[in-house]
C-alpha cells in the first residue's frame, strides 16, 4: 500500500505541481489547471514571477516561496503530484547575458532535481507526468526559416556567453528526454516561442509589453535596426490551453512540440499596429543594433515555428488575435500601472 501523504488524496484529484507557477506564463497554466479542478501548488521563488499574479486566496491553491529544489528538499514522503510543469527558468536572453552563472546554474540544476522528484512523487509512488518548457532558442543559428522539431542545430563558440542559454535549455531537453527513455518518466518538452499577452512587463526586454508601454504612455516605440526582423506572437491564453493536453495524451510523451504562432510579422510593422490598435500619438524611432546591443548580441532576423507536429498531436488552433492580445496587454499594463498608484 502507498503511503498517504496530507496531499494525496487518491487518484483523478489532479494534484499538480507548477514551477515557476506566479511569472508570466506560469500564472495563466495556473489559472487554467485551478479552473479543470486541479488541487495546484506553486513553487516559485519570486525571481521573475509576482505574487500578485495569483490569487491571493483560493481552496484549491498552496504557494510555497522557494526555488523547486529547495522546495523538493523539504516535502514529506507523502508528497504526490500526478503531473508537474516546470516553467521556472531564467528569463530572456538579455537577463542571462547579466548574471551567466546563476542562469546556467538555475536551468541545468533545477530540472535535475525536478525529474529526480519525478520519478518518485507520482501515484503510488511511480513517476508522475512532467512538462518541461523550453525554448525555441534550442534552434540556436537557424539552418532554414522555418524550425522543425527534429532539425539540427549550430550554436556559436562557448565563448560567447549568449549561446549558454540555448545550451542549458537543450540540456534540460536532454535529462528529460533521458527520463523518459531510462526510467519510464512520461514526458513532454515543449519548445515555447514567442509569447505574448496580459501581464506580461517590458523590463525582461520583451518586445510587445515595451511597445504597448512605450504606446500607452506616449513614449517612442523604439525599434531596432531596420525593423524587417521578424516574429511570430503566440498569444499565452492560447499556450496554456495546449499545455494540459499535450501532457494528457500518453502518445506525445517523450516527444518535443513547438508551440506559439506561426504568423509572422515585421518588428517595424508590429510597431504600427500596437500604435494603431491603441490609438496611440506615439512616433516610431529606429536605434541601431550597435546601440541597442552594445555587447554585441546577434539578433535573429526571423523565427518561425512549424506547428505541424502539435496541430497533428492535438489539434492546436490559437485563437486570440495579435489585435486582441494588444488590447488585453495594455489593459493589464493599465491595471497595474493604477495598483501601483493606489499603493503608494
Ligand atoms: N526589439 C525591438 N525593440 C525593443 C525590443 C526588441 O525592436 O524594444 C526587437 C528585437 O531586436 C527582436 C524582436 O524585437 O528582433 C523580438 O525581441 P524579443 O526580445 O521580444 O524576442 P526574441 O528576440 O527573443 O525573439
């Protein structure tokens, strides 16, 4: 008989573990697993991510300020989880390009102690499910416009520190992929493009939550280089419904799917239409690459994803607009912008 813990209570509760569950991207995954019933713990330890983004109360939800690994260090024996998404990671290029070693460090040792809890934590003490994030970097110098899950991939010389990010992400596919293989861990790598939506901040250099910013408060929107450098925006209400599927149907288990958009648009283009979209009197400047990466960050010309595995697997369909997306951005920008006011 398995030992029952306070937190197991038998199967198809759905007790869920979300690392890195209040940032960005983590807080909508909670949002949607609380909404299905889940009984969902965050791990997170407030690096990036914000209380704030989560309820403050909810029966269903525990929130255990900690990074994973020392979160797992202290949970009784009787700890089960039927799933895990590990989101927490260091966030964004640039943030990497600051603090090397605690990124490399964050992302390579995490997701070990992850899969290390993994393959014991799950019903009657068997492995649990676990979806891991990566990122569409893993593609490191594109070889073709559009990126396919199985391609080969080049990365530059060690070094050049921006390519380590790439490097540990690709690592983390590796131990996960290894789980799978080796210990019957159920998996699933999702290689997650670009991003976008509600509650999402400009300060990680992002892209849109800096336009809608710049747009809202009349700044410039600063595009760099010519700006026929493209994306595709995925909105993250769209990438979190996918997310509990992909780790539900026992046929995409370890496999890698990249999800996001796969709708391009020019960065100078996407310039016009945050203006547009919000009415915005903001003007356009364009600052050269030397000036916007003086450390000499190669920025990629275009990213594409083929969606045809995870359309295949499980039928994916974004449905938010660009627009759409826009609008919500710069209402939660607003909101917090007014939160922040009536605070001080
Ligand atoms: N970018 C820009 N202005 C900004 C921030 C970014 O023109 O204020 C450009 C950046 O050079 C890149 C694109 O927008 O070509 C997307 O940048 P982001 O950092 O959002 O995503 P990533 O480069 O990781 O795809």
């Amino acid at each position: 008989m398995p030992q029952q813990g306070p937190q197991d209570a038998g199967p198809g509760t759905g007790r869920t573990l979300v690392s890195g569950g209040s940032g960005f991207i983590g807080s909508h995954l909670v949002e949607r697993l609380l909404g299905r019933g889940d009984r969902v713990t965050v791990v997170d330890d407030l690096s990036t991510g914000r209380r704030s983004n989560l309820p403050e109360e909810h029966p269903r939800l525990r929130f255990i300020e900690a990074t994973v690994k020392d979160a797992i260090a202290v949970f009784g024996p009787g700890e089960r989880f039927d799933e895990i998404y590990h989101l927490a990671a260091a966030v964004g290029v640039q943030r990497v390009l600051e603090d090397p070693i605690r990124a490399i460090e964050t992302n390579v040792e995490q997701t070990s102690a992850v899969f290390r809890f993994a393959t014991r934590c799950g019903p009657g003490g068997g492995a649990a499910r676990v979806l891991i994030t990566s990122s569409s970097e893993v593609y490191g110098k594109p070889s073709s416009t559009e990126f396919r899950e199985d391609d080969d991939v080049l990365y530059g010389p060690t070094t050049v520190l921006r390519w380590s990010y790439a490097q540990t992400k690709a690592i983390d596919e590796y131990l996960a992929l290894a789980h799978h293989a080796r210990r019957g861990v159920p998996v699933v790598v999702v290689r997650l493009f670009n991003t976008v939506g509600p509650r999402q901040v400009g300060s990680y250099g992002m892209v849109l939550p800096r336009f809608v910013e710049s747009a809202i408060y009349g700044r410039r929107l600063e595009v760099y280089g010519d700006g026929t450098q493209s994306r595709c925006f995925c909105d993250v209400r769209d990438v979190v419904e996918v997310l509990p599927r992909l780790l539900a149907e026992s046929a995409c288990h370890g496999r890698v799917f990249n999800v996001g958009s796969d709708e391009p648009i020019a960065i100078g283009d996407l310039a016009h239409l945050v203006i547009r979209t919000l009415g915005s009197s903001s003007e356009i400047h364009h600052v050269p690459y030397a000036s916007a990466y003086p450390d000499g960050f190669e920025d990629l010309h275009h990213r594409r994803p083929s969606l045809e595995r995870v359309r295949k697997a499980v039928n994916f369909r974004p449905k938010y607009s660009l627009v759409q997306t826009i609008v919500d951005l710069a209402s939660s920008l607003r909101e917090e912008s007014s939160a922040g006011e009536g605070r001080r």
